[in-house]
C-alpha cells in the first residue's frame, strides 16, 4: 500500500517546496502551481493568486478526486482541472509541478518538444518531452491536452504557457522539473548555435528509463 503524506504534511510540504521553486527560479510570484497526494483520494494544492513567498499551511486547499474542495477557506490554484486529470491518467503520480521556468516555456512558445539530447531527461522524463496542444488556461481542454502530451512521461510542455511534471513524490516531481529545464535549455543553445543536435536512441533511451526507474531512483532513496 502507498504511503501517504498526512494533510498537515502535504499542506507544510508544498508551502517549502514553493519556496524552493522561487529560489531555483522555475516560478515568480503566484504564476505555477503545486499539488500532492494527501491520501488516497486527496489532493493538496496551492491556492489561486497567493504568492510564494507568503503561502502558508493554512492556505493550502484540498480536494477529491474530482477537484471539489473538501477543506480550505481560499480558492484552488485555477489549473485544478491539470492536477486532477494528471493523477487519475497516472497512478504513480504523487506530486504535480507546474512551472513557468524560462527555456522550457521559450519551447512551448515554439511549440516544440524538448529534444531526447541528453542523458539525465530520457533516464528520469523516459525520452523526449512533448508540448502539448494550445488550450486556454484552467480549461478542461488544457487538461486533456496535457495527459496526451505526457504519454508515458514525466512532463510535458504546455504551448504558449510552461511545463508540467508530475513525480512519485515531490522532491521528485523537482527533480523532473530541473532537468526538464536544463534540457530545454541545452536545447535552445544548440537551436541558436545553428549546430546538428543528435537525439538519443529510442532503444537506449528506453533502457537507461527503465534502469533509472527499476534501479537508480532507489538508489537516491536508499532502498538498494
């Protein structure tokens, strides 16, 4: 059975994790949005229009697994519907990010994937990370168009709006997040270099995902 952060850890849990998010400048102000499991069939999530830097437990929200609040005197995040479609298409998920973090959003207002180019983004993401279809933001419509996009990954770009990660935890959903960024990064010096980017192997690829997942992530954890 899964174990679950209580709903005063989740709440305590996602007021730190926005302030590391701020200091590792994936999100400013009270853009992005955080939410993670609080039990089977909760969900704790940032508050709309409160900024970071002054969040605290108590303005952290909660709802079902249909996106009705069922603790909380402020209103959800408005990208509620994303959180919610994100953990009923992927059962592992524990934890949502959702940045604004500057090379990946450059690619989603491209409309282009961050490319497989390296390593650490097809080891923890599982390959090359898609953007999504255009929606207006808070729609069920955005929401649909990100599970699509995510299709076995890890994140996915959001066109004309940033990224969205998702882990089985929330120090782990950060870590998909950086290298997310790092590689959309790389991506976009390369792209303004004018020089050829080789992407990974599809076979490869698959391999050091499978290795990272099966293996390494437990590592990290001190599970093997």
């Amino acid at each position: 059975m899964d174990k679950y952060l209580s709903a005063n850890e989740a709440r305590a849990a996602i007021v730190e994790m926005g302030h590391r998010l701020i200091e590792k400048r994936l999100v400013a102000g009270s853009w992005g949005n955080i939410s993670c499991r609080a039990g089977q069939q909760t969900i704790a999530i940032t508050p709309s229009g409160r900024g970071y830097e002054h969040l605290a437990p108590s303005d952290v929200v909660l709802l079902d697994d249909t996106g009705r609040v069922i603790d909380g005197e402020r209103i959800p995040s408005s990208e509620s519907k994303l959180h919610v479609a994100i953990y009923a298409a992927c059962p592992e998920a524990q934890a949502v990010i959702h940045t604004h973090s500057i090379y990946a959003s450059a690619l989603a207002a491209m409309h282009r994937p961050v490319p497989a180019i390296i390593e650490d983004i097809v080891q923890i993401c599982g390959g090359s990370v898609n953007c999504a279809e255009y929606a207006f933001p808070g729609t069920q419509e955005l929401a649909d168009a990100a599970v699509k996009a995510l299709a076995g990954r890890k994140a996915a770009l959001l066109a004309n709006h940033g990224a969205v990660c998702w882990g089985k935890s929330l120090d782990d959903a950060l870590v998909v997040a950086e290298i997310l960024e790092k590689a959309a990064q790389i991506a976009v010096i390369c792209s303004s270099c004018g020089g050829k980017v080789y992407e990974l192997d599809e076979a490869d690829a698959a391999a050091m995902h499978s290795f990272y997942e099966q293996h390494y992530s437990k590592r990290q954890m001190g599970e093997e």
